[in-house]
C-alpha cells in the first residue's frame, strides 16, 4: 500500500495528500527527485513529458527529500524554479522531515514508485538505460523514459507491468545528520 502524505506543493503552497494525487485515477507515480542531482538533471525534460502524456490518467508527484542545510541548491525556492522552467504540471512536493522518503524506502534520485488503482506497488524500477556521462561513466543512450512507460500504459490498460525491473540509479536522498540513513551507499554529488 502507498505510504500516506502530505507536503507543500512548491509552486502553488497548498498542501497536497496521497489521496489528492491519486483521486479518479488508475494509478499513482511518486518520484523522489531534486534539484543538483546530475540523474535528475539528465531526465527532467523526460520527467515533464511524461506529466503532460499521462496527465488525467496516472496521478504523478515529485517529491524532493534532500537535506537543505547541507545541499541549498535542493531547497524549496530552488524547487520551484526548476518546476517552472521546466512546465511541470504535476506537484513538487517537499518533504521537510525526510519522514515521507523513509516510509518508501527511497534511496535515491530520481527514485520511481508506481501504483496501481489499489495503491499496490506495481513497479519500482529506473526511468530508462540512459545514464548522464561523468567521467568515464554514463553512455549515449538517449532518454525516452521507455521503461517506466511501459509500466505506466500497463497500469492505465489495468494490467500489471512486468516484473523484471531495473533499479533506478542516481544520487543518493541527501539524509540529514543523526537520521540513521546517511552512511548509506556512495554518495554522488
């Protein structure tokens, strides 16, 4: 079952809920993503398209976790400049207390989560095979957001997307000190 919340939409300061989200729709896609994020940077226009293709079918929130006294680049004001520029149409929501990020077990961003009708969690897998180039690593792959689409149109279509998921690679959700989750995994910044 999707964890429940409610967090301030960035751009609009209302408080938005779960069940918000996911009204009258067949499913519900929460991302945990951010601003500094070099993956997120890499898929953020895909991000948008996807708001605007699914629009009225699939409920979608971003949802931003980061530590901000550590990483102000992630802070809310940020938040919704990078929402603007980019026609988000769905809500960018900050999670403050990083409570929301635990009770889904995010660990990194961009981090997908896809739901069905019945706020079961159909998929948790990575966007696509493109991985922004840093150094020697990343690829030319360009981004189409096919395999989180598939999973999407077979949520929407009332089918379960299939099983055999790649994780979602990126930044880690910048915890803040004393949480418990900051010595997790390798950092990129």
């Amino acid at each position: 079952m999707a964890p429940a919340f409610e967090l301030q939409d960035v751009v609009t300061g209302k408080a938005v809920g779960r069940d918000d989200v996911a009204e009258d729709m067949k499913g519900m896609l929460v991302m945990f993503v951010c601003v500094h994020c070099p993956y997120v940077k890499h898929v953020e226009q895909e991000l948008a398209r996807i708001g605007v293709d699914y629009e009225g079918k699939i409920g979608i929130a971003a949802i931003s976790s980061n530590d901000v006294e550590e990483f102000p680049q992630d802070a809310p004001g940020e938040m919704k400049k990078q929402a603007e520029r980019l026609g988000w149409r769905f809500p960018y929501l900050w999670d403050e207390s990083q409570e929301v990020a635990r009770s889904y077990e995010a660990a990194c961003t961009p981090d997908f989560f896809l739901f069905d009708a019945e706020m079961k969690l159909v998929y948790r897998g990575q966007l696509d095979g493109s991985r922004p180039r840093r150094g020697d690593s990343g690829n030319d792959e360009p981004v189409t957001g096919v395999d989180l689409r598939r999973a999407l149109d077979a949520v929407v279509a009332g089918k379960r997307p299939d099983t055999n998921q790649r994780t979602s690679l990126g930044c880690n959700i910048k915890w803040k000190v004393g949480t418990g989750n900051r010595e997790q995994g390798t950092e990129v910044r």
